[in-house]
C-alpha cells in the first residue's frame, strides 16, 4: 500500500513538480475538472449571499474552536453516555496501535473503511497491511487509488487525476475484468467487488465529519452509501477523527453542512447523511455491536495554542482552495506530496510534520487570493502561508513548529541581504536602478531552476520613477 514519508516532502517536491509540470496528462486531467468543479460550485452560490453565509460558518467554527477543550470533554462524556468507547492519540502512530489494537482484541482481520482524510495523515492502511491485515477501501475514488498503490490527489476526490481510460485499463489489469470504457459497467465491476468486501468483514472503519458535542452523535457525509455499510455491517465500527472537529450543538450542523456540499461538490445537499449515536441496542436488526471514536492530536494542540495559525482549525475539508488555485490546477495534488495538498495542505503540513520537513510547501504559492474567497469558512491561507515563509526564513515568533529550520540556501540568504540593503538607502537604489537599465541588454538567459518554465528576468528599459517623469514632462508639453 503506497503511503507518503514526511521524509520526503522537502527533498522530493522540486522533482515532484517538474514530474507533474512535464506530464500532459496531469494537466489535461486537472484542468478539465477544476473547470467543472468550479462552475458547478458557482452555480450553487449566489455571490450577494455568500458573504453572509461565509460570516456564519466562520462564527461557528470559531466558536467551537474557543471552547475547544470542555467541548472534547463534554463531547466524551456524551459519546460514553451513548455507548461509544473513546480513546485518545496524542500522536499518529498512537492512532494507529489504537485501532490495530481494538481490530486484534476482537480477532479481526478484513477491514472495510469509508473515506477518510485522517486516516491518510496517519498512514493507517500502511500499519495494518504491516500487521497482516487486509484493509480495502470502499470509497469509489479511494478504492482506484489503492489499486493503483497511490495515495489521494485530492480532499475530496482522491482519483480526479485519472481519466476513463486509465480506470479502464486498471480495472482490467488488476480485477480481471473486460477492457471497457463505459462509466457505468465500470462502477458496476467496482460495486460487485466491494458488495463482497462487506459481507466478509470484520471491521468497519470511517472518518468522521462534526462530531456534536451535546449528542454524542458523529455526522458522516458521502455519496455512496459506501460509509454507511461500512458503519452499520461490520460488527466493530472505529471512527478516527481530528480533534478540532467537534461543534457544540446539533443545531451547527445544518449551517456548515450547507456550506461543505456546496463548495466540495456543487451539490446542495449529499446522497446520504448519517448520524452516529451509538452501537445496536437490544432489539434492533443492525449497527455494529461496538462503536469506537478515536480522538486525534497529532500537533493540533500546538497549532491551536497560536491565535493566528488556530484558524487553520477552521477548515471543514471541502477542498473549494484547491479547486480555485491556479498552482494546483496545473501540477495536481501529488506534487505535493502531503496528504493534504493545495492551499490547505501548504498551512496544515509544516504546522504537523515541521518546517524542516514541509516548509518547501509554502513556496508554491502565487499569493493570488483566490483559496481565500473561496473558502466557506473564511480561512486566511495567504496570510497564513506568508507566516510559515516567514517562518522558515527567519524562525520568527509563532509556537515552536518541530523541526523549524531555513529554507533558503547560503547564497540565496546573502542576495536578499544585499536587496535589503539597497532598498533602505534610496541614493544607491536608484544607482543601481540606472545602471540596471543601462545593461539590460547583458542580463544572463538563464537563471537556474527559474527560467526552466519562466521567461528570463530582464530589468525594463526605465526604471519606474524615470517613466513616470517622462509621462509628466509629456503632459506638461501637451499643456
């Protein structure tokens, strides 16, 4: 099972990206999707009314997150009440051997699993191939993405970056079946395979999207009726969640839930919602025996202890700032290499897994905008990525992220020196802006990695401040 290595986030993301930049079909398969997504999602928002709806979801989140502590108490508390046992992981790996435990106790070893983003970041399907158990993923989009042995390339839509064709071929390469490009055999094969899955399993494992605090009750969203069966069929229900995901009342929900499907899918509302309260009581005809919820940490009590960068807390795992990043859409969600890729990937895994081993992330980035309107909780990524740079460079302020350690080399730590230099004594500024302009026609054609996909840098043929006076003495002529 293909999983990714903090390791390599840095180290590896300069060839990632060229990888995905010199690959056609990434482009092809990114930019006809993030085309579609993008106006379905407008079609669901009408721009005078988003606003407000943004100020709402946002209050929401903020208010959960400021209470954040006696909610997970209370949130505890409810969910024992309910007959849910729940366990707590400072750590991903600590997640891991709590589910693996909980599956051996009970004598498991076919896993089923939902969708689920936590369970990407803490590698879980990894840990439990290691320990000889067959997990599979039941999740349409997640389930091709194992076959292939790849990790997601999105939030929300982990095989957006394969066409019919490339299913098509793994399908009948991998399941034995025909060599067909109808949609809907193909979703047929895929159903008939993942119908048997369920009936053999012993555990049902899935995420959890707003766990209430008042109820004890964990919400799911999805469009499958994959999470479902995988939470109602198996005798053992294990729901991994991130701590920042509780709200308070049952009644936060609707408001957020509107917001999620619309900016994920373009939808105004998921083929199913499922509420959570608890394993079979006696008498009933299905549900699991045991529900178990996983509460995980994993850096998010460091993150939440800094005022500015707890607004990554914020996020309701929509993916809308990938879809409406212009740097995602050209070199697609495994170019990044984080399980959380695009905008929110470039905040979320420095905070997680350190600057030493992430921060290269946060440099690709056009600073454009556009994931901050986009997102329905009004998360502030730009002004959160410029933080973490800043960071990187200057290990100024903020918690103490693990591993903090520059990200620019020597001899591109001493060329910024020198331009802060010029530019706090105006006189050799403007010095070297005149002779810049007066040897343009010697500027060097290439520039190391930059100029491989940029054109060459080349100082104008006037500074700025010489344009602007020739523009007057223009006018004053014309007067």
């Amino acid at each position: 099972m293909s999983h990714f290595d903090p390791d390599t986030l840095n180290s590896r993301f300069q060839q990632r990206l060229i990888d995905a930049i010199e690959d056609p079909q990434v482009r092809s398969n990114f930019r006809g999707a993030m085309t579609f997504l993008r106006e379905k999602r407008a079609a669901q928002f009408d721009p005078s009314d988003f606003t407000q709806l943004q100020a709402r979801a946002q209050a929401i989140r903020n208010r959960c997150l400021s209470k954040l502590p006696e909610l997970l108490e209370h949130l505890e508390s409810r969910c024992q009440a309910n007959g849910i046992q729940v366990h707590w992981a400072q750590t991903g790996d600590a997640a891991n051997r709590i589910i693996r435990d909980i599956i051996e106790a009970e004598g498991g070893r076919k896993v089923v699993k939902g969708k689920s983003m936590a369970t990407e970041e803490t590698g879980l399907n990894a840990a439990l191939e290691a320990a000889g158990m067959d997990c599979v993923e039941t999740d349409m989009g997640e389930y091709i993405v194992q076959l292939a042995r790849e990790t997601p390339s999105h939030i929300i839509m982990p095989a957006i970056h394969k066409n019919t064709d490339q299913i098509a071929r793994l399908f009948h390469e991998q399941l034995g079946t025909p060599l067909t490009h109808d949609v809907d055999t193909l979703i047929g094969v895929g159903r008939a395979t993942l119908r048997q899955k369920f009936e053999e399993a012993d555990i049902g494992i899935s995420g959890v999207n707003f766990p209430v605090a008042e109820t004890g009750t964990l919400c799911l969203v999805e469009n499958e009726g994959n999470g479902r069966m995988s939470t109602t069929v198996p005798r053992v229900h294990i729901a991994l969640c991130g701590i920042e995901k509780v709200v308070e009342y049952l009644s936060d929900v609707p408001p957020l839930l509107h917001m999620l499907t619309r900016s994920a899918t373009g939808q105004s509302i998921t083929t199913y919602f499922n509420m959570i309260s608890g394993p079979r009581k006696p008498g009933e005809l299905d549900g699991p025996e045991q529900v178990h919820l996983v509460l995980l940490d994993n850096g998010r009590s460091r993150i939440y202890a800094d005022p500015q960068l707890r607004q990554t807390l914020r996020c309701i795992r929509c993916g809308a700032c990938m879809n409406h990043c212009p740097v995602y859409e050209r070199v697609g969600g495994h170019a990044y290499g984080a399980p959380y890729p695009g905008p929110i990937g470039q905040v979320v895994a420095p905070q997680i897994w350190g600057l030493d081993k992430a921060g290269k992330l946060t440099q690709a980035c056009s600073m454009n905008g556009a994931c901050k309107e986009a997102c329905p909780v009004g998360i502030p990524l730009p002004t959160l990525i410029r933080r973490l740079r800043r960071e990187g460079v200057n290990h100024e302020g903020g918690p103490p992220l693990p591993g903090r350690g520059s990200l620019r080399t020597p001899a591109e730590a001493a060329l910024w020196k020198v331009w802060a230099w010029l530019n706090a004594h105006p006189s050799l500024y403007r010095l070297f802006l005149s002779l810049a302009t007066r040897l343009r026609g010697l500027s060097p054609r290439k520039l190391g990695g930059w100029t491989r996909y940029r054109a060459p840098v080349k100082p104008a043929p006037q500074s700025l401040h010489a344009a602007l006076r020739s523009r007057r003495r223009a006018a004053n002529d014309r007067s």
